[in-house]
C-alpha cells in the first residue's frame, strides 16, 4: 500500500468504511420511497448464508437483538443458567438476563481468551439450559469440545459470533456449529450495515420463529401468531451491509496479512501477541497483546507515538454493576482468574484492512521501542 506521509499522523485503532458504493446503495433505497424491511433484507439474508456454511439467516436491527431472539427462539428463560464467558462486551450476559435466564459466567483460555471448555464442564448443573460461547477478537472458541459438552448434557449452544465473520474452526464457520449463532453489523466490526444483526441457524423452526419474533409475532400482516417485538433491518442497512458482504473477504485477507506482520515484527519481550489454536482461523476483529507490566505507561507511549489502541474489556461483565450488586446479594462469588489477569493486561492494536505498510511500520516500532525501557 502506500508509503506514510511526511507528518506522521495518529494510526486510528478502527476505521469504519462508508464508501461510494456504499453511498450509493443507501441513495438507491432511499430513492425507491421503501425503506423498511423488504427485498434487499431478504437478499442480505440470503448472501450472508455462505458465510456460515449455507445456515438460515434472519436479519434484525443489532447483534444484540440477534442474542436476544435467539435465546428467545430457543425457549430460554426464567429458571434457566446459560453459561457466558465474563470477559466479553455486556451484550452476551445482557440477552440472557433480558430473556430471564441467569448468567453463570465461566473463565477463558488464556491463549484464545475465549471461553474454557473444562471451566464449560465444571459450570454444568441441573439447571443449565445454554452455553454462550463467545468467539472474542476473531478467534474461534473451543467449538469441538464445547458441542461435544453440549450434546453430552443436551444443552442448546448459542454462538455470540458478533466479532468474527468469516472465522472458522477446523474449516467449519462460526455461527454453523451450534443451535444458532449471532453476528454484529456495529460500524466498526469486520464488516456493517450502519447498525444490525444477524442471527443462524440450521433449524427452519428456528428460523421461522425469528421471523415471527422480530416482527410482532406476524408472518401475514395483523394475524399474530405469538408475542413479538419490533427488531427488523432496514432495507438501508440491508443494501450496506450487502456491498460490505462483498468486500468482506479480502478486507479479512488485509487483517489476516497485517497481523502477520505484527507477529513477525513485535520483537520485543515485554508483550505476548496473540497466539492461533491449531485448526483456528482467525479474522482479527482485534489483534490483541498482553503487556506484563505497566499497562497504562505502554498505552501511554502508544499514543506519544501517534498510536491508537484500546482494551477490551477493562472490567469483566461479573464486575459491572448490574451483575456484581446481585451477586453479592446472594453471596455469589465467582473465580475467575484467567478473566482478572486478562482484563488487567490486554491491549488491542490497529490491525484494520486501511493501515498503511509505513503505518504498520511505526505500530511494530513503537511497540518495540516500549519495550526496550522495560
Ligand atoms: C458488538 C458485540 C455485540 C453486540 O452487537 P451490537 O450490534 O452492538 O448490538 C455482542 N457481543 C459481542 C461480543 C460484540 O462484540
């Protein structure tokens, strides 16, 4: 790509693109005068099927919506555990706690950080009805033995693939392996759709059960069938997010090729890159390192050097107020030790598709010149 200009500018740490295309799209639907859910919804639903290995696709208006409707679809609620990994976005514990269910939080692999499947086995219990995998950064979870957890007690599987389009694991996509599976459309995912969701599935029940949810309890206007909400796409974000469809594998290819580069050229011992499970296919929503040591002097140094970065996520959900006031209500205490140590040393660096080789250049550098004075 191109070589940096003569004033180094900051190295945004995400970069939504809205570009012609996607002008355009909007401006046709809008021009059309039909703007909400129609023929470019049902054909975003159709294309996103080959991202997830030919699934239904039931499209809503966000990645929340989609965990929402789809514990919903599965029956999940009161009297019912669903196993959620605490370090993620509140979003994965905040849909179990909308259907009524109670969030049992489990801890992560400290190579993946996504959920641990012995700490999935171990969380088991009379009640447990899901297991909420979370395939965080990009990286697939332990799909293979948490299915085989799941089939074993005859638990629903819930994917919160909100952060890893495309991703796979043993060359089967996320969103495929369990009873459903969700995706995000937020501006700065691997790829949008202004806002928006989808939901998969291979279960045509499922699928039509979604439908009738996100659309009042309606298939056939004013005969509804079961309670329902308002949760559908626009047709606007629907003809974004199909031109970003078409352009999400090779900005996948960008991501993949750039944290390439940073795994080669981070040199320094002061922080882990992020390690890839054997048979995982990583998307890098986020290339994400572990600082040993003084976190925020190293973010600090980042952006002396013109460097965004960010962590995700700073305060595990099981400490966050709407989960940790109940929990000490009822004198709940999780242990999470691998959540804690996460939380307190990860950092994400710009890894999206628009960095400059001269911009991955000075990141690698800055990095290691960090960890020279450490
Ligand atoms: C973004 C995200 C969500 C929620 O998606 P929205 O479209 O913002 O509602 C859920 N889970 C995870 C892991 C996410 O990153």
């Amino acid at each position: 790509m191109s070589s940096d200009a003569a004033q180094p500018s900051t190295v945004a740490a995400a970069k939504p693109v809205i570009g012609e295309e996607e002008i355009e799209a909007a401006v046709r639907v809008l021009r059309s005068g039909r703007v909400v859910q129609g023929p470019e919804v049902a054909a975003f639903e159709d294309e996103f099927a080959r991202l997830v290995d030919g699934r239904h696709c039931v499209a809503v208006n966000s990645g929340t919506s989609a965990l929402h409707l789809l514990l919903l679809a599965l029956g999940i609620g009161p009297g019912d555990e669903v196993i959620v990994p605490s370090f993620s976005f509140a979003a994965s514990a905040n849909a179990v706690r909308l259907v009524g269910a109670d969030v049992v939080f489990a801890d992560i692999d400290p190579d993946s950080f996504c959920l641990s499947a012995d700490a999935v086995a171990a969380a088991v219990t009379p009640r447990t009805a899901a297991i909420m995998p979370v395939h965080l950064y990009g990286h697939p979870a332990a799909m293979d033995r948490i299915m085989a957890i799941a089939e074993r007690h005859k638990l629903a599987v819930v994917e919160d693939a909100c952060q890893a389009h495309g991703a796979s694991l043993h060359g089967t996509r996320v969103g495929a392996f369990g009873d459903g599976g969700t995706f995000s459309f937020y501006p700065t995912k691997n790829m949008h759709a202004l806002e928006g969701g989808m939901v998969t599935t291979a279960a045509p029940e499922v699928a039509r059960t979604l439908r009738l949810l996100r659309n009042q309890g309606m298939e056939q206007r004013y005969a509804n069938e079961i309670v329902g909400a308002n949760m559908r796409m626009t047709d606007v974000s629907a003809a974004v997010g199909r031109v970003q469809l078409s352009k999400v594998d090779g900005w996948t290819e960008q991501r993949r090729a750039n944290a390439a580069y940073l795994d080669k050229h981070i040199t320094t011992r002061a922080v882990t890159v992020p390690p890839v499970a054997e048979g995982a296919r990583h998307v890098y929503h986020q290339y994400t390192v572990r600082v040993r040591g003084d976190r925020d002097g190293f973010m600090e140094a980042l952006t002396g050097a013109g460097i965004g970065s960010a962590v995700y996520y700073p305060t595990p959900i099981h400490r966050l107020k709407p989960y940790a006031e109940p929990d000490r209500k009822a004198g709940r205490d999780w242990d999470l030790p691998e959540t804690d140590r996460a939380a307190a040393e990860v950092v994400s660096l710009p890894v999206h598709p628009s960095l400059t080789d001269g911009e991955l250049e000075r990141i690698a550098a800055a990095v290691n010149n960090w960890g020279e004075t450490q």
